[in-house]
C-alpha cells in the first residue's frame, strides 16, 4: 500500500515492487491523486495498480470511468477501481461537493460507472438516470472507444454492516479497512457481504475481500518494536472516528473511541496513542521475524481475504528502498500458501 507518489518516484516503487515479487501495488489517496499514481507505475512495471481507494464523490462518475478505462487499457486489464466516500468534511469543505446519503449515492455511482463502461463498448447507449446523476450524452468522438481487456473491476471501501451489504450487492469486491481484526472480519465483514449478496441474488463466490495487514515485522526486537510504534499510532488515528467505536466495542473496548476523541480535542497525540496497549494493539497487528510472517498472515487471513495487502511496506521503502526485498518475500511465500490468492 502507498499514497500517492511524485510520478517519477512512483515508478520506481512499482519497478522496485514487481522486481521484490508482489502482485500489485495499491494507491489510497491522499494530497496526491490515486489515479496519477496508478498510470505511472502501470507504465514502469508489469505489476496489478488498484486504488484503495479513491474518492468517488470528488469526481463525476463519467470522469471516474474514463479514468478506469484508460488505466484497465495501460496494465492489460491489471487495474481495480477502488472507491470510497470518505467523509463529509473532505468531500464538502476540501473538494466542494454533495455528499448527502453517501450509501445511496454511491450504489448509483457504482452502477453509473458500469453505465459508462457499456457505452464506451459499444454495448448500449449511455442513459442513466438516478437520483444523483444522469447521463445521457456521449457522442462517438467524445467515447474512448472499446479495449481489449474486460471492464475494470469495482471494488468499494467499507466498514459498517450497511456498506458491507451495499458491496455485497454491486461490487466486485471490498476494501476491507485497516482497522481489522479476526472477530470483525469474521462477525461482521463476512456475514454482511454474504448478505448483500444473497439479497443481489449473487454468486457466493462474486466478492472478494482485499484486507490490508498491519505487521510488526523483524528479527530483533528493536526491528519490530519501530513498526508497533507506526502501528500502535495508526489504530489511535483510525479510531478515533466515530463511526468505527463499534469495532473496538466487539472485543469488549467500549469508550476506546470516546477516550481517544477526547484527548485528539485536546491537542494530546501522545494521550491518544497511550490508550492502545498492548493487548489492543496485538487484536490488529502480527508480529513475527520475517520467516514467521507468511505463516502468521495465513493463519490470520486464510480462507477470508482473497488480497492481503502490506500496510507498511511502501513506508518501508521509502525509509530503505533496498528493504523491499525481503517485504517481497513475505508476499512471495504467503502467495505460494495460498494459491490463487494475491500478496500487495
């Protein structure tokens, strides 16, 4: 996983990634677009480019679709589109749009893309009509015409139940967020995908889960301890919204997000990092060397995520490009445990 790059670097990571053995890189977006990111890496590397994720609300569903296109055309059909609504505050006061009834709104946005998608086949006209967006205009010289690959697949962020059966339903699969345990997955994520298929009359087997790793991985102390640190900040950081107290609550840490809003008001990250110890801490991190790491993922992630995905391995290579061989390995190995399954 990385943010968005400095496109000259980005295509380095992505030459650096394939080289080390992983599948694929995914792109969240941060003060860099996703996209841009995407597209250069594509052009450096034979490599799988997802975005995980973009943000769907800042941009209009046709400019989305051309997007994916474009990049499904670069990678040879190697590219997923990932979306997700953040939240009000980025998508009204950062990119000044609506975001109203996010969950409604983007099931309409999901189905507004395949829309676009059709007609840049060829396979129908473009007329979607919804409650959001409409689209009816697309003349053959403003169509990027058919390509060689299949559509790009959608996949969509998710976190509550209510969005888990939303992806279940339209999406091709589920960003699962990196704030994840073994008891959320497998009482929550799971049931609620499984739902929202079976209510879409789906395939079972039609919804992949993308599930990012939050690892402690070395083979000294003082190796590991650097990324619990990382770790141990980023659950705080993560859980302080409101919206995923319900996480924490399932493993018996009712207040946890309360606690940590309350000292993120006052300014105190330190405070807000003291509150995951330990044991809270290890709900949502592996930690091992990194000849134990494949056999920990595996055991953790086997038989519910179809992509895992190393949280920190694009920190890593930033901190020592050269480290990112043995962050390979681990993908290498725990793809060859699970085969079929991808490592990123």
């Amino acid at each position: 996983m990385t943010l968005g790059a400095p496109l000259r670097r980005a295509g380095q990571l992505a030459t650096d990634a394939a080289s080390a053995g992983f599948d694929g890189l995914v792109v969240t977006e941060g003060g860099r677009t996703a996209y841009l990111t995407c597209a250069a890496a594509a052009l450096s590397a034979d490599i799988e480019v997802s975005t995980g994720i973009a943000v769907a609300f800042a941009r209009s569903p046709m400019v989305t679709a051309q997007l994916a296109w474009e990049l499904a055309d670069a990678t040879g059909g190697r590219f997923r589109l990932g979306l997700g609504t953040q939240v009000r505050a980025h998508v009204v006061r950062r990119y000044g749009m609506s975001f109203d009834h996010p969950g409604p709104r983007l099931r309409e946005y999901v189905e507004a893309v395949r829309a676009c998608f059709a007609a840049f086949r060829g396979a129908s006209p473009l007329k979607f009509k919804g409650d959001f967006y409409s689209l009816d205009l697309l003349p053959p010289q403003w169509s990027p015409g058919s390509i060689g690959v299949p559509d790009p697949p959608i996949d969509v962020a998710a976190v509550n139940p209510y969005m888990l059966r939303l992806a279940g339903e339209v999406a091709d699969g589920v960003h699962v967020h990196p704030l994840n345990h073994p008891l959320y997955l497998t009482e929550t994520v799971l049931p609620s995908v499984r739902q929202g298929k079976a209510t879409a009359g789906r395939d079972p087997g039609t919804v992949h889960l993308t599930v990012p790793v939050f690892t402690a991985v070395g083979d000294t102390p003082e190796e590991q301890s650097h990324w619990r640190e990382l770790a141990r900040a980023q659950v705080a950081f993560y859980g302080s919204t409101p919206n995923y107290a319900f996480i924490f609550e399932l493993l018996g840490r009712r207040g946890t997000t309360e606690r940590l809003r309350e000292r993120q008001r006052a300014g105190d990250v330190a405070g807000m990092v003291a509150i995951v110890d330990d044991d809270l801490l290890d709900e949502f991190l592996l930690t091992g060397s990194f000849d134990e790491m494949p056999e920990l993922i595996v055991a953790r992630y086997g038989g519910i995520a179809q992509r895992v995905v190393l949280y920190f391995a694009g920190i890593a290579w930033n901190e020592d490009p050269a480290s990112l061989a043995r962050w390979g390995a681990i993908a290498r190995r725990v793809g060859e445990k699970t085969p079929g399954g991808d490592s990123q």
